[in-house]
C-alpha cells in the first residue's frame, strides 16, 4: 500500500507500521515515513508562500 503523504503526525504512525509490514527494519521504516512527513511539509509551505496560484516551477515540484 502506498504511504499517506501527509503533514501530519496521525500519519507517521500508519506509515511506519505499512513499511514494517513490507518486510524493512524499524529504524528504517521510520527514517521513511519521517522522510514522507518531511517532504509534505516542504511541500505545504511552498504553495502557501506562493503568489501565483500554483503555476510556477516551485508549486509543481520541477
């Protein structure tokens, strides 16, 4: 199953629990769904700062 890609900390929970399902070492299915947070995040702040409504290169991820 995929990872939620969420912002949240109700996520990284699930997530983790999904990794270790697949087979991968706590540590590191920690390191991933904290990784997955991490990027939500990033990617929640950008389209707040963002002026332009989501057209330019920052809002798409390029």
């Amino acid at each position: 199953m995929p990872l939620k890609k969420s912002a949240s900390k109700k996520a990284v929970g699930p997530n983790i629990a999904r990794e270790e399902a697949a087979g991968k070492p706590r540590k590191q299915a920690i390191a991933i769904a904290l990784d997955v947070q991490r990027r939500a995040k990033a990617k929640a702040r950008a389209r707040k700062r963002c002026k332009c409504g989501g057209g330019c290169e920052s809002c798409r991820g390029e």
